[in-house]
C-alpha cells in the first residue's frame, strides 16, 4: 500500500511542475516581447535628434573676399608702390596752378634731348579703343588739344576696339610705315602689349598713358596717382560711413589691366581691415544689365546689400537702380565723376563719394610729346594730381556741367578748350 501511495505522490507532483512550466513559473524569460530589438530605428529618425528644417548654413562673414574675382592679381601688386600712392594722395602737386594736366607729384626729370628735331611731326596713337563714355571724353580732350599745336602736322589715332591681338598688330603697323615722330600707346590690357611696346621703343620714342606695359623702355608713363588710390578713396568711405557687419558688394569691370587690379588691390586691403562683410565681388564687364543683376541677386540671396564698391563708375547708375526696383533704401556707394551720377547723387542726397581717374589726362600725351620733340625734361613716371568728387564740391561740379550730356566726366579739364561744350556733346544754353 505505501508503495501505491508514493507512486501517486511521484504523479503528482510531475502534473503540478507540468503546470508551472505552462503559466511561465520561473523559466528564462528568453521569449518576452519587452525584450525584442525595438524595430532597430535609425537614431536619426527619432524626433528628439532631429535636424533643423532645410537651413542653409550662414554664410562666413567677408565671404565675398574668397570668391574668384576677388583675387588679386600679383603679377600688379605691390606693396612699395601701395605705401607710395598713400603719400602722394596726402601731397600737393607742383606745376602750372588751375592747369592739374601740367601738373606732377614727386617728379623725376629727364634728359629727353637725344630725341629732339625739328618740326612738322606726326603723332600716332595706338588707342585700347573708344568704347566706353570714360573713353570717348578723353580721346575727345586729346583731338582738341591736338588741333591747337600746328606744328603737328598729322595725327594717326588707331582704335584697338578692345583687342589685344588688333592693337599689337596696330602698333606694329605704325612702327614699320616709318612715319611716326612719336608713338603714344593706352594699352588694352598690360601684359599683351608688353612685348610690342618694347618693340616699338627700339625705333622711336614711345609714351604710355592710362593703362601702363611692364617694361620701363618708354620715354615716360603718364598717369594719376593711379588705381591703388582710387580703391583706397571708395573703400574707406564705405567703411567710415557703415556700422560694422554690413553688407557690401564689389563690383570690378574685368581683369588684367594693371589700374583696374591695383584698385581692387587697394580696396581689398581696406576691406579686409575693415569690420564689413563683404558678400560678393563680382565682374561687371561695365555692362548695365549684368551689373543690375548682380545687385539684384545679392538683395535677394542676403535680404539687403548697405554698401556698394565699385572700380569704375560708369554703371554707377545702374547699381543704383537695381535699389528701387528691389524697393529697397540707397546704398552707400562709391562712383566716379560721370555727370549722371553727380546728378543722381545730388537729387537723391545719396551718401557718396566719387574718386577719379581724370579725363584731363588725355591732354597730357600730347603736351609731353611736344616737349620731348624739343628736347625738353619731363618727369618719369609723370605722376599726375587725382581729385576727388565728394559732399563739398559736388555742387560745384554738377553746376559746372550743367549743360552736358550724362555720360560726361566732370574731371575733363576741357571747359576752356575751344568747342566746349559742344564739341564734347553739351549744350551752350
């Protein structure tokens, strides 16, 4: 009997850990859902990491300096004739008072008396060309000046259009025709016509003005004080005439011409000292439309643009347009002397400053040509004065031209020539 009752004992006890096993007892919890991978989600999609919403990132400060029209080219730069411009911006020229085309900066005279003969002369210009309004005033200085020395019997003026090939052609042209008493080359740009100006320096004497060639072959190289301080001029304005932090475009015409880079070369030092942000700098190509284009996409890219630098004023105009077509307030700017800037800046009280590179030049050549033909001392470099437009004087030169077309520069030294203002396409009411 006891052998039966543990039996049954044995039994039963089996049927109840049968039983725990089947309600989970205390079996490894090996199968609980609590334990599953949880769907392996990426972290990223959880809404507590998630990204800002499609922002772009902020844009360094001064990011404009970076961009590729922003280099400068160093082949134009330099350091000692940057510290030089700065002195001769602070100096008083020298020469024939009321008459700044006669007059010279720190003048190094030289012998020009192994050139000397006797007259009639010719004078050939080989000219980067007439194609823009800067342009067109000075060759018309010059044409009038010619006209009042007889004893230039003939004048050949060769237009480039704008072309290094057609203006190395031209210049060899002029040399080998043997007619040339003098040769009075504006390069289009500075490299190019290097080689064919040394050429030409081995058969006659040779004047550069406005632009210069890198050789030092010439009689002498006329021109202002030159792009560094045109630069520095608008630059500095801009800087001491807005907060810290505002945004500034910088508009250039095209490169390799060696006044065009030191001015943006000049500008850029300014810039870069200058707590601005520098949004964008940009080639115009001296084109209205694409220079209206240029500050309307930087309106919109930025949501305002509170300066404008530019290294030749003649689409001053048009940047200033592209303000009121966006609704937005005038910028503070920097143009040239062209008369419809003058005009606008006066009307619209505009916060400005116009720096020159004077159309009064252009008279110079050939005054220095006849000097040379008689054997004369002339500087070389011959360093010219380079004023300025600016809030004091801009009534004086918008009355002076009242009569005058837009695209007429101030800076002309013109009013006493014989025509004026006709002759330069004004009016004599």
């Amino acid at each position: 009997m006891e052998k039966y009752r543990r039996i049954i004992f044995i039994l039963v006890a089996v049927f109840l850990v049968g039983a725990l096993a089947a309600c989970g007892g205390d079996t490894a919890p090996a199968e609980e859902p609590a334990e599953e991978p949880v769907a392996e989600q990426p972290i990223a999609e959880q809404p507590a990491e998630e990204e800002p919403a499609a922002e772009e990132p902020a844009a360094e400060t001064g990011a404009g300096l970076g961009m590729d029209a922003a280099m400068v080219a160093e082949q134009f730069f330099s350091e000692e004739d940057l510290e030089q411009s700065i002195e001769w911006m602070a100096a008083a020229p020298e020469g024939p008072e009321g008459q700044p085309w006669l007059q010279y900066l720190d003048p190094n005279f030289i012998d020009t008396s192994e050139f000397a003969k006797e007259g009639p002369y010719t004078f050939c210009f080989s000219n980067a060309g007439v194609n823009n309004p800067w342009r067109v005033v000075g060759y018309t200085n010059m044409e009038v000046e010619v006209e009042q020395h007889p004893e230039i019997e003939e004048f050949i003026h060769v237009d480039a259009e704008g072309s290094d090939e057609k203006q190395i052609a031209d210049i060899q042209d002029l040399v080998a025709g043997g007619n040339c008493d003098l040769l009075i080359v504006s390069p289009n740009t500075t490299a190019a016509l290097t080689p064919a100006v040394e050429e030409a320096c081995e058969s006659l004497p040779v004047i550069t003005f406005d632009r210069g060639v890198q050789t030092d072959c010439t009689v002498s190289h006329i021109t202002p004080i030159g792009g560094y301080a045109f630069g520095i001029l608008g630059a500095e304005f801009l800087a001491e005439n807005l907060d810290e932090g505002a945004k500034v475009v910088a508009i250039r015409i095209l490169p390799g011409v060696d006044v065009l880079e030191t001015r943006w070369a000049g500008a850029k030092k300014v810039f870069e000292e200058a707590n601005l942000d520098v949004v964008a700098v940009e080639f115009g190509d001296g084109n209205n439309d694409k220079v209206k284009t240029i500050i309307t996409d930087a309106i919109q890219k930025h949501g305002q643009v509170d300066g404008v630098w530019m290294d030749a004023g003649a689409t001053a105009v048009a940047a200033l347009e592209a303000f009121e077509d966006a609704g937005q307030p005038y910028p503070v700017i920097n143009g040239e002397d062209q008369q419809d800037f003058l005009v606008k800046w006066q009307e619209e009280g505009i916060t400005g400053i116009a720096p020159t590179f004077p159309t009064f030049q252009w008279r110079t050549p050939i005054l220095a040509g006849l000097m040379i033909m008689n054997g004369e001392e002339i500087p070389d470099p011959w360093i010219l004065p380079q004023p300025d437009v600016n809030e004091g004087n801009l009534d004086q030169y918008v009355g002076a031209n009242v009569n005058m077309p837009p695209l007429h520069y101030a800076m002309c030294g013109c009013e006493e020539m014989p025509g004026y203002p006709e002759v330069w396409g004004g009016s004599a009411e």
